[in-house]
C-alpha cells in the first residue's frame, strides 16, 4: 500500500460523511484533509452537544473506525477517531483516519498517519510522575477546555446528586491531567459509553482540582514538593449547576 491515499477514497469518505450529517439534520462548518489517512471536521458549538456526539459517532461506526458499541463525548478519542472541542473556532472538532489506516503496523512508516500514531510523536511527556508534574508547572499539562467530563457508575452518580461538595478521584495520568487541570464546571455522565443523553447528565461547579499521593495527602498541583509522588487526582466539586 502506498503512503497517498486514492481520489476514489476520499471521495468514499466525502460520501459516508455527508450521508450520516444528513441524516441527523447537522450542518458542517469546516472539513479538512490533514495527512492521506487523517480527517478533520468541524460543528458550531451552538448546536447541542448531544446531537454533535451523535453526528459524529455515526460517522466514525459508519467508516468502521470506532466500535459499534462505542460512544465518544467531547474530550474523548481512541485509536483511529476523536472527539474534540476546538476553542480557536468555537467548533466540535471530529478527527478520524481512513479505515485503510487500521492495517498500519505500530513503528511503521505509515503509522504517523494515523491518529493513534500523531499522538504518540507529539506526546513530548513521559509517564513518569515527576515529569507530568513538571508539564503541569510549566502549564502544557491542562485541559483545553473550562468545561470538564467524567462518566461514573450509576452508584456513584445518584450518590453525587445527593449532596454538594462531593470528591471525584481519577487516577494519576497524562489523560486525566488534560482532562481536570483547568476546568471550572464539568459534566457528569450516569454510566459508561451512554452517550449524551441530558437525563443521565449533571453539570457541577468545581472548587479546586488536587493531587493526592499514596498515604491520601493532598497538594496544590502547581505547588507540589520534591517528596510529594501524586498517585491519583482529587476533583472537589462544588454545586450542581445543571
């Protein structure tokens, strides 16, 4: 296979695209091509938000890029297709690759051509816990977003709607930092891949955001000493606002 991807195939895609957005009564603002296997897509924010997912991962199961099984919301992505918010536009922004580019072996040439791959060259962070400290402290470690998201089981969910000020715990990581560090409210999904369903949904303001380490000390992430080791982070939410 060669590293251009056919006429032909864009236009397959161009195709599946427009048919799921008229399906769904969505307009597009923007399309782009951004590698031979990588796409891009933009909707206007004012549209809502559940609609947008549904658009979207209509579009991605129809490529047969995500699972049929699979829901993505704002924030979330796997390996070949992505769900973004883009701040710069004032956009959703769908990302995906061609479904040729699901056959591309990991270190191969092709490889950075998918989204899994793009990701991967760009992630100039390590795992390890100092150096997403230090990405926090230097501030390229955050959210691009004011509003945060979280799915809980349902337990934990109805437990959250019956009291204010209650803590969400997230485990210590690059994708977790990105989605908390920052945030002033966020959305809180009753069960996993429910999609945006607005009654299984609650928006919470948020107090502050923690690290904790391994004996549940707590510490301002843009202040954290030498011999603190963060293990999990501490959303503390304030009030529900939605």
């Amino acid at each position: 296979m060669g590293s251009k991807a056919k006429d032909v195939d864009y236009q397959e895609i161009r195709q599946v695209v427009a048919e799921c957005f008229s399906r769904n009564g969505v307009e597009a603002m923007a399309g782009e091509k951004i590698n031979p296997y990588l796409f891009t897509i933009q909707v206007s924010r004012s549209i809502e938000v559940g609609k947008v997912s549904q658009v979207f991962n209509d579009t991605f199961h129809a490529l047969g890029v995500l699972p049929t099984e699979v829901l993505l919301s704002p924030g979330d992505w796997c390996d070949y297709c992505g769900l973004f918010i883009d701040e710069a536009s004032d956009a959703y922004l769908a990302m995906f690759n061609h479904p040729d580019a699901k056959r591309f072996e990991k270190g191969s040439e092709a490889y950075k051509f998918t989204l899994r791959g793009m990701f991967e060259s760009e992630k100039s962070e390590s795992s390890d816990p100092r150096a997403l400290v230090g990405g926090i402290k230097a501030g390229t470690l955050k959210s691009k977003t004011l509003e945060g998201y979280a799915e809980v089981d349902a337990e934990l969910y109805d437990a959250i709607n019956m009291v204010d000020n209650t803590v969400i715990y997230r485990d210590f990581t690059e994708e977790n930092i990105r989605r908390t560090i920052g945030v002033s409210t966020i959305r809180i999904n009753r069960g996993y891949g429910r999609g945006d369903n607005p009654s299984n949904q609650m928006l919470w303001t948020v107090e502050k955001v923690m690290l904790v380490d391994g004996n549940s000390n707590e510490c301002d992430p843009f202040n954290v000493p030498d011999d603190f080791w963060p293990t999990t982070i501490a959303i503390h939410l304030g009030q529900r606002i939605g």
